[in-house]
C-alpha cells in the first residue's frame, strides 16, 4: 500500500466485505416481523448509527465498520497510517494485515493491557 489510491482501493474492499456480513447478521438478528432500514447502498455513517438502535453496537461487525470508518476519514485528512495514540507511523506489516489499524505495535500493546485491567476492575 504505497499511495492513498492504492490505500482506498483496499478500504473499499474491506468496506463491501463487511457490509455483506452485515446484511447476513441483521437478517440474522431482526424478527421476522421486522424490516431491515440499510441496504448494501446506505452511507457508511448511517450503517453506524443504525446497529445500536437494532441492539448490535457490542459485536465485532460494528467494532470493524467504526474502524473502517476512522481509517478512510484519517485518509482524507492525511493521517492515515500513524498511530492514534502517539502518532508514529504504524508499521507497514500491521497495515497491511489489517488496513483499519488505528495503533502501532507498542501502543496496541499498551491498550491492550489497559483494557484487560479495565475488564478486571468491573468484575
């Protein structure tokens, strides 16, 4: 991934993938009563707002949809590939593994344990 052509190319195959797999888990998760208000054509914004109102912001296809959506908004501000936290470049590797990666290694790592401590504290 050298230039932001290249870089948006691999977003928004990232991006139909996962708006597949949200079609597949809203119909998973809607009654059958219940129509589904996104389509595979809904703004990404949109998509976001919609999952908690349908009680699906605690799963992993929100939590990747917001990462997707953080990562083309760095893009368009030039800041995509450093690091959230302390603004070093995130390694080319971990970029290319996952393209919505918001931290570098260290501070991934770093996040990482602060979580489960967090974690450890509410239970």
């Amino acid at each position: 991934m050298h230039n932001s052509q290249d870089i948006k190319q691999k977003l928004q195959q990232l991006e139909l993938i996962l708006r597949r797999e949200l079609m597949l888990v809203i119909k998973d998760s809607l009654k059958s009563t219940e129509v589904a208000h996104v389509t595979m054509q809904t703004p990404l914004g949109q998509l976001i707002d919609y999952l908690p109102r349908v009680k699906l912001a605690d799963t992993d296809i929100f939590t990747r949809l917001m990462r997707l959506d953080a990562a083309y908004c760095q893009l368009e501000l030039g800041l995509y590939g450093l690091c959230s936290d302390c603004e070093v470049d995130i390694e080319a590797y971990r970029l290319i593994t996952d393209p919505t990666e918001q931290r570098c290694t260290q501070c991934e790592q770093k996040f990482r344990r602060e979580h489960r401590h967090e974690l450890r504290l509410d239970h």
